[in-house]
C-alpha cells in the first residue's frame, strides 16, 4: 500500500485514472442550472416509478391466498432488483441514478455530490417515494389497506437491533457497491468491462438484500422507499420502527464511505504523505 500511495502522491504522472476534484460544500451556481432541476425531475420520477411497481408488487403478492399462485419472495426481489437496475442504467447519466437517500449521502460524504445537491436529492427522493405508493392506494385500494400497505416494519419475533444491525449491514453493501461501480480507478482499468456493469452489480445486490431482509423485518435499506411507505400508509406500528428505516442506511452509508475512501483509496494515507511532504510543515 505504502508504494501506492507514493506513486499516487506524484500527481498524475504515470497514472491511468484521474480523481474528480470534491465538490464543494455548498455550490449557489448549482440553483441557476437547468442541469441541476432537470436531475432533481429524474430523481423524483425515477423513485415513483421504483416504488409503484415494487409496493404494487409486494401488495399483488399478499393478496394470493395460494402460495404458489403468486410470484413469491423471489418475484419480489426481482421486482426491487429489475426496476433498480433499469432506472439507474436510465437515469445515471442525468443525475447519478441514486434513487436512495442512503446512497446520496454517503456520496455526499465522499464530496461526490455538494450539500444543496444532496438535500434537494432526498427530497425529490421522499417526495417521488410518496407519489409512487400514492399511485398504488389509488389502483389498488382495497388490498393496499388490508395488506399492509408495502410498508416497512420489524417482523414478529425479531427486535430492534436485529433490524436496526440488517439495515447497517445490508445498506453497507449496497453503497460499498456503489462507490466500486463508479471508482475512477475501475473505470480506467477495467475499461474493457460494459459500461452496463455498475447497474447489474447494483440489481445484484438489491435482488440479494430483498431476499435476505425479508425474513427479519421488511425490506428497507432505502429511507426513501420506506418514508413513502409510512406516510401513505399511516400506521403507528409503522412509525413506532419508522425511525430504523433512516439511521441504519445512514450509517451503514456513512461506514462504506469510509471504508471506501480512507482504507481502499488511501485517503488518509495520502493526506498524511502530502502532510508530512510540505517543507512549511
């Protein structure tokens, strides 16, 4: 690690990737740009398409009193995992494709996105989450509101930090990948893979979390999904567990952040090299 660092610490000479510069903290010239409105629409519409056809999904399961009869478990995780897959391929080169407020702040912890990006994000995000499962109490009222809604809660015989432990982890994964998928290093080096790669490792992870959450409570590990959940539904079992569904992303954001910036990227290292470098220090 210690020669990597030092070679990185030459500036770009040599190398066949280069970093993005941080994005400032606030940026005021990001609110006179069309750019930035026109990501703020992707995001909203991309979260209303993710949670109608998921929660509609989830609800069409329930309501088969046949187990067979229904698509089952794996047709919901399918379900989460298609749709991910399909609207960050269609979406990452306007806004990112985040469609999760996990996944914008552990960005925005990374200096990815600015702070007025990343606030504006989650709340196109909660506001598309809350249309999208809108759309499902609209068509399918009945079954929504004896079924449970879509919305996410600690199972039956589980508790809190059960939950509370799968979000962390689960959320883990799934920005971990993230940041993997759009790493300028990979970019660069393994430019000979499709450009499709980053959102089926993303499909990937979501059809794995749908599957293992599922047993535990119901899957979460996207704020988003779960806000909109919550408020259409409105139930106080619901918002009693509502609390989980936000500090569980959020850590596990923020601990794959970290993990992917100061350990696998050298971040810290690099800071100290360049530290201890400077003759005025």
């Amino acid at each position: 690690m210690t020669k990597e660092v030092s070679e990185e610490g030459q500036g770009h000479h040599g190398k066949d990737y280069r970093d993005p510069p941080p994005a400032p903290l606030f940026d005021l010239g990001e609110l006179k740009l069309w750019s930035f409105y026109r990501a703020l629409i992707a995001e909203f519409i991309a979260t209303l398409l993710f949670l109608y056809i998921t929660v509609a999904t989830v609800i069409g399961y329930k309501k088969n009193t046949d187990p067979c009869a229904g698509v089952g478990i794996l047709g919901i995780a399918w379900a989460f995992g298609g749709m991910i897959f399909i609207l960050v391929y269609c979406t990452a080169g306007i806004s990112g494709g985040h469609i999760n407020p996990a996944v914008t702040f552990g960005l925005f912890l990374a200096r990815k996105v600015s702070l007025i990006r990343a606030v504006a994000y989650m709340v196109a995000q909660s506001l598309g989450a809350i249309c999208g499962v809108g759309l499902v109490k609209a068509f399918m009222k009945k079954y929504y509101n004896s079924l449970g809604g879509g919305a996410n809660s600690v199972a039956l015989g589980y508790n809190t930090g059960t939950a509370l432990g799968a979000e962390i982890i689960g959320t883990f994964v799934l920005v971990y990948t993230v940041f993997s998928a759009t790493d300028p290093k990979r970019s660069a080096r393994d430019s000979h893979i499709p450009v499709c790669f980053g959102p089926i490792a993303y499909w990937v992870r979501c059809v794995h979390g749908s599957l293992g959450h599922n047993s535990h409570h119901r899957d979460g590990i996207n704020p988003a999904r779960s806000f909109g959940a919550a408020v259409i539904y409105n139930n106080k079992k619901v918002w009693d567990d509502h609390w989980i569904f936000w500090v569980g992303p959020f850590v596990g954001a923020l601990a794959a952040a970290a993990y992917h910036q100061y350990i696998l990227r050298a971040a810290a290292i690099k800071a100290l090299g360049s530290f201890r470098s400077n003759p005025s220090n």
